[in-house]
C-alpha cells in the first residue's frame, strides 16, 4: 500500500479483533500516518501495546476530529447509531465506512442520513 499524501490520519472506531486486526494491517503494509482508536479504555489499552494505534480516544466524536478516513468497526446495530452520530461533524470530503457483516439496515439508514 502506498502512502497517499492526503490521507494523514485515520479512525478505526471498535479496535478490537477486526478493527485491531485492520489497524495492523495498515501498518504492516506502509500507512504512516496516525491512527486513532476509539473504544472502551481497556480495549483500546490493548491495541496501543500491540502497536495497532498510536492514539486512543473513548468519546467517537473527538476520536474523528482530523481524520480523513473512519471505519466503524463496531456490531451493526452500533455501526448505525454511530454513522447517525458521527455525520454531522465530519467534513464533506471525509470517508465513512464499515466493517458490518450485513448491509441492507447500514445502506438503508444511510440513505436516509
């Protein structure tokens, strides 16, 4: 994977085995830029001693701030209550995405957001 020089920071919001295990793998494969993990303190303990984040931050909102990428990662019915959280206060041009096993509930709520 090739750095892009837009994409400086990313949120991975449920950091524990598929969104740890995604964090990794940005690393593994030459992301340098910061990833921020959001997730109960214990969790996100965890994936800053294995090296999946640099930053961890429990409150969503704040764990965004200045990312141009966030992947919930998180159980689908909180995957959708984030996405309706989270939209107003990132910036257009950001990317949200997910990590959900089922999409007709995420893509039909998304559309209504």
């Amino acid at each position: 994977m090739t750095q892009s020089a837009s994409i400086r920071q990313i949120t991975i919001i449920g950091t524990g085995l598929i969104g740890g295990s995604f964090a990794l793998a940005l690393r593994k494969h030459g992301f340098r830029g910061q990833i921020v993990g959001c997730d109960q303190p214990k969790v996100l303990a965890r994936a800053k001693r294995i090296g999946a984040i640099h930053v961890g931050i429990s409150d969503p909102i704040k764990a965004c701030n200045g990312s141009e990428v966030v992947v919930l990662a998180t159980p689908v019915g909180t995957i959708i209550e984030l996405m309706e959280r989270l939209a107003p206060h990132l910036p257009s041009e950001a990317l949200l995405t997910d990590v959900g096993s089922t999409k007709a509930q995420i893509l039909s709520r998304a559309q209504k957001s």
